[in-house]
C-alpha cells in the first residue's frame, strides 16, 4: 500500500513538474513573439540597429524558432552585416532542412554580392525541397539572368508565373530577358501583363515604350545625292629626256651659227 501510494505521488509530482515546464515555454514564445513584432516594426522604420536587439531578445527566450533567425537576418542583410545574415540563415537551414526558407534567403544575400553562381546552388536546393513555390523560380530565373543565361532565365520566369500568375515584378524579369535577347515582340505582353496588375507603375509604362519604339519599322533612307565631279584638268605633255638633251643641242647649235654669221659680218666691215 505504501509502495503504491509512493508511486503515485511521484507520478503527480513528475507531472506537475511537466506541466510546469510546458507553461513555462509557453510563457517564453509568446514573450519571444511579443520582441519579434516588435523588432519587425523597428525593422521597417529602417531601425536596424534596435530591431537586431529585439530578435536577439525573442532568440533568446525561444532559440528553436527558425522563423526569428530567418527575420533577424534579413535585418542583417539590409544592414549590410553578411556575415551575421549568413550565420542566422544556417541556423535556418539547420534548425528546419526541409525547408526551402534558409536557401532561399541565403541565396538572396550571395545575389547582393554578385555571387551568382554561389546563389544557384542554393536557388537549385530551394526548388529540390519545394518544387511548387513560384519565388524559387523567380529568385534563379534573375540569378540566371544576372549570369546573361538569358533564356534559361525566361524558362524559370515562366514557370514561376504559371504558378503565381499576379505577380507583376516576375512578367517584368521576363520581359527584361526577352529584351537581353532582342525578341522585342515577346517583351510586349509582359509589360502589358505587369500593368494591368500595377497600372501605376512609371518604370513599366516607360519600358514599354521603349520596347515599342523598337518594334517600329525604320524609315527608308533616302538616296545620298550624286555628286558630280569637276572636270580634270589636262596633263602637261611631258618630254622625254632625249629629246631635251637633242633640243638643247639644236639650241646650242643656233646660237654658234648665229655667232659666227655675226662675226663675220664684223670683219667685213657692214
């Protein structure tokens, strides 16, 4: 009897100290989710500095929560901490491998330092792991094009707008591949597409015009008028080195008969 009420009494006792740490994590993520608003309120006022000390805090009363790592390092990334960003994703990656979250956002943060191949490989686990999230196929569709494989960045952008087809920015990647690869005509109804979703969008409205203006058939240029040439002048005769030495000699020979009819008339006195 004794043995039995002993065993009961530390079963209570065991779960009331289960209980009590159940609460207690309970208390702790929602304490932590209280630092993570917060920190993602400072975080778009572009308060960086104080939004990395409110996940810091929310990561230290819930460190198994993937979600704050991934939201501390985004703040990282804008803050241009790459490093730290890096860090909190592979803790991202390490507390959840299943998930795409951790590749993709550190592929983006590789993408910001023109690290594009390092961002594939990340991109191409991404979509391993998640094959149906369109942000995996616009995120290499633009690694692809940052790396001028230009067509292989059309195939990405396409699947990911046949997944998510009202995402305006991935219809204009597409239409900026097409225009890289000078098919002018398939640009077109992208950029029509992305304005109907935004149809305030300056910059589309003006890519659009460009691509138009492209499309225009150039005006014929008109012949260049014929000129007409000035008439040559004519060439002197030119006189061939015989002949001069044979007209000096004739001159020379004048000249003496002349000398001598003279001197002849001299001594005879006319």
């Amino acid at each position: 009897m004794n043995m039995t009420k002993n065993s009961f009494m530390g079963l209570a006792a065991t779960m009331l100290l289960l209980a009590a740490a159940t609460s207690a994590c309970a208390d702790n993520k929602a304490e932590a989710a209280v630092h993570g608003n917060k920190g993602n309120e400072l975080a778009q006022a572009t308060k960086y500095d104080e939004a990395i000390v409110e996940f810091t805090k929310a990561i230290e009363l819930s460190p198994k929560d993937a979600r704050l790592y991934s939201d501390r390092g985004r703040v990282y990334r804008a803050a241009a901490k790459i490093p730290e960003a890096l860090a909190d994703f592979a803790k991202v990656i390490e507390i959840t491998p299943k998930s795409e979250v951790g590749y993709l956002e550190r592929g983006q943060t590789m993408m910001v330092q023109n690290k594009y191949d390092e961002a594939l490989v990340d991109y191409d686990k991404a979509i391993q792991l998640n094959p149906n999230n369109p942000v995996c196929y616009d995120r290499r569709g633009y690694a692809f094009y940052n790396l001028r494989k230009y067509e292989d960045a059309v195939r990405d952008y396409t699947t990911s707008i046949q997944k998510k087809p009202d995402n305006a920015l991935t219809f204009n990647r597409r239409a900026d591949a097409y225009v890289a690869l000078v098919q002018f005509a398939q640009a077109v109804p992208d950029l029509e597409a992305a304005l109907k979703l935004k149809p305030d969008d300056f910059d589309t409205t003006q890519r659009l015009e460009y691509v138009k203006a492209k499309l225009v058939s150039p005006r014929p240029v008109a012949a260049a008028p014929v000129s007409t040439p000035a008439p040559t002048p004519p060439r002197p005769v030119e006189i061939s080195l015989p002949m001069k030495v044979g007209l000096g000699a004739a001159a020379l020979i004048v000249i003496i008969i002349i000398g001598v009819v003279l001197l002849r008339r001299k001594s005879r006195g006319y």
